[in-house]
C-alpha cells in the first residue's frame, strides 16, 4: 500500500496549520469530528505536536472561535465607510455581516456556541465585542445627527444583530439561499430604518 504523503506545513506555523487543518474538517465532517490526533496525522506531524498550542480539544475549538470572530470584526470595519448615508451604511455592514455568516455557518455554529458560554476567556470575549462595535459605531453616528432613536447605542444595536443574524441562521438552515438572504438585506435594513407601518403617502396610494 502506497502511503501518501501528509500535507506539509511552514516550520514555525504548526499553530496555523492545526487551525487551518480544524476548519477544513470542520467543513467537511463537524465540530464532532474534530481531534488533534487526527489533525496531526492530517499535517504530518507526530501525534504529540498539536499539544505544543492546543491541551485539548476544548482548545482547539476556543481557537477556532476566536479566528472567527477576529475575522468577522476585521472584515466589518473593512465594510464601514463613515461618509456614506446611514441606510447605505448599515446595508454594506449588514450585507458583509450575512455573507460572512453564510459562507462559514459550521464556523459561525461553533463561534455562537462559545459566545454564549459564561467561563470563556477574556480574550475571546474581547474578540466577540469586536464584531458588535462597527454596529454600535453606526448606531452612534446616527444618534448623534437625529436619524435614529435616542437610547443606548448597545441596545439598539442588538435590534439590528437580532434581524442580522436571524437571517443568517435561515440561511445557514436552507430555509434562504445565501444569495437570498444577502438579497433581502436591503429591504430588510429598510424595514428596520422605517418600521412596518405604511407611510403617508403610501396610504393614499392603497385608498385612491
């Protein structure tokens, strides 16, 4: 039998081989699957090695954690141009935010499950702030020129994140297509800006 040989890995970047190796498993087979022997076989390391960065899978899975959420918050300050008008704000940030979510939803399911756990480490919860501040920053700016209602900039926010990632979970579910759910985005944070009751104008549309 003709062993292959096990994928290679940059002298010093065992910590982001295992890592890279985690999220590809996690991809294909879920976070039941995951194991540092496994990862160590899959990198061509010895089965001691990932205990160098990781003692255990608790580990490994905060690690992968907190990658995501230093991702997430990276690409949605990279989404914020403070120029732009409020609606036009909140749809680039609301859009990068779902499309995100649904192109890493066992990442995203993992992140979320860690989130929410009371004994998580500072830094992890640092990381989790981090992707709310773009929101709160919005949220602020706005508050500060009389387009949003006054109050709490965290706590209005969370009804932006509670819209956001409820259609991220659809999408996640299948019951939207990722494509459907960036599409809607638009309309949604619309919605959200306006609320659901018709506008004057649009009352004279339905009674002439």
């Amino acid at each position: 039998m003709v062993r292959m040989p096990a994928r290679p890995y940059h002298h010093g970047d065992l910590r982001s081989a295992l890592l890279a190796s985690a999220e590809r498993t996690l991809l294909e087979k879920g976070v039941a699957a995951l194991s540092l022997r496994e990862l160590a076989r899959d990198i061509g390391v010895s089965h001691a090695a990932p205990g160098r960065h990781f003692k255990d899978k608790q580990a490994l899975v905060d690690a992968l954690a907190l990658s995501g959420f230093e991702r997430m918050a990276q690409v949605l300050n990279g989404a914020d141009d403070a120029q732009a008008p409020l609606e036009d704000r909140l749809v680039a940030l609301a859009t990068t935010y779902v499309h995100f979510a649904a192109s890493n939803a066992e990442l995203l399911e993992v992140m979320y499950t860690r989130k929410h756990d009371p004994d998580i480490s500072e830094q992890l919860s640092a990381a989790v702030e981090s992707t709310t501040v773009p929101f709160v920053r919005i949220i602020a700016d706005a508050q500060e020129r009389g387009e949003i209602v006054a109050g709490d900039p965290w706590t209005v926010s969370l009804v932006v994140g509670a819209a956001l990632h409820g259609t991220a979970s659809f999408a996640a579910q299948g019951t939207l297509t990722p494509e459907a759910a960036v599409a809607g985005i638009p309309t949604l944070i619309h919605h959200l800006l306006n609320g659901l009751t018709p506008r004057e104008n649009e009352r004279r549309a339905t009674t002439t």
